[in-house]
C-alpha cells in the first residue's frame, strides 16, 4: 500500500529497536526509582496504544510514530518482568520461571504475525492494528485485576531474613552492577541473540517471498 523499500521497511525496524534498547537501560533505573508493577502497566498500555497508532496509519510517518511507540513499549520488560520474577518466584524455581518467561515471550513473536495476517487477510490490516491493541488492552485489564500478586509486598514472601541487608551492602550503587562478570556475559548472551533473531525476523520475509513466490 506504502510502495516501501527495503530500506525504509528497515528504518521501522529500526526505530523499533533503537527506543527499545535505550529504553531497556533507562527503565531498569526507573524500576529501580518507581517499582516494576507501575512500569509494567505502563509498557502494556504503550504498546496497545501503538497498536491505535498503527490501525489509524495513513502515512509512513505515522508507521515511524508506530514503530516508536512499540518500541518504547516493549522497553520495560525485561527490567520489570525480571524484578517481578526475583521477587515473586523462590530460588530453587527461578531458572524455571526465566525459562517460562522467555518461552512464551518466543511464542508470542511466532503467533504475533499468523494473528496479524489472519486479521488482514479476512478484513485490512487496518483492523489487525486495532485488534492487536484490544488484545494489548485484556492483557493490561487481566493484570489489574491481578495486580496484588505483582506488589512490591511479594519480595517479602521470597527473601531470607538479612537478605535485605545483603542486597543493599553489596549494591555499589546505581551503576554497580557494571563491575558484575556475570552481566556482561548476560550482555554478550541477549546481543549475540538479538543480533540473530533480528536478521531471521526481518530477511525471512523477503528470502521466503523471492525464493516461494
């Protein structure tokens, strides 16, 4: 419909990733500032307000405000959903929930475009936009509705007695955690891995259309 080139379909993803990564770093220190609870319902109604953005996109402006919005979004949950995870999930079952967690994120990415297209394909994609943001909306709406079992209160259900006093004797800081080993190589792991997931998400569509028809 937009006649776009490769290189301004990039430029989405490009914007996309650009906030979402900046965002990441800046909403850890916010979560660490406001909680992961406010940060969360916040992400959730960001990125159903883009799928609004996307559904009313007459322009490819509009599409770059859409990529921006989603992107910043999608820039609070590994900060919050982590935070969440520490303070809810006990040791001996954190791998477990990380696994889950990042499971379902994958399976979310996978089912995003078969929802999208499917919406399209029976109606436009206009109506796919508006219906990604309803379903941004229920999930925002089942959160609420759960949002005791998200508070800031859990720690306590999780943490050892002196844990507190552990944690805070050994923070450092702000930027403390940049002399951990540990997430540096968390760092290397989520770079080397996005790198790939970027370069499969956005030349398998163009590989699969040249290569299938």
């Amino acid at each position: 419909e937009f006649a776009l080139s490769f290189t301004e379909a990039g430029l989405l993803m490009t914007v996309f990733f650009t906030v979402s990564g900046v965002g990441q770093a800046l909403a850890g220190f916010v979560v660490d500032r406001v909680a992961a609870r406010p940060v969360l319902f916040f992400g959730i109604a960001t990125l159903a307000a883009s799928g609004i953005v996307l559904g009313a996109s007459d322009s490819y402006t509009m599409l770059l405000a859409t990529a921006a919005v989603a992107g910043l979004g999608n820039s609070i949950f590994h900060p919050a959903d982590f935070t969440l995870l520490n303070h809810r999930v006990t040791t001996p079952r954190l791998g477990h929930a990380f696994s889950v967690h990042g499971l379902s994120g994958n399976l979310g990415w996978a089912l995003a475009p078969v929802f999208m297209a499917g919406i399209a394909s029976a109606t436009n994609w206009h109506v796919a936009g508006f219906a990604a943001s309803a379903v941004g909306f229920a999930v925002l709406a089942v959160l609420w509705l759960r949002r005791d079992a998200l508070a800031d209160a859990a720690r306590d259900l999780v943490m050892r007695p002196g844990e507190h006093a552990s944690a805070a004797a050994h923070d450092g800081g702000q930027l403390g955690f940049l002399r951990s080993g540990a997430v540096w190589l968390c760092f290397a792991f989520f770079f080397v891995s996005t790198a790939a997931f970027g370069i499969l998400q956005n030349y398998s569509p163009a590989i699969l259309g040249h290569v299938y028809g």
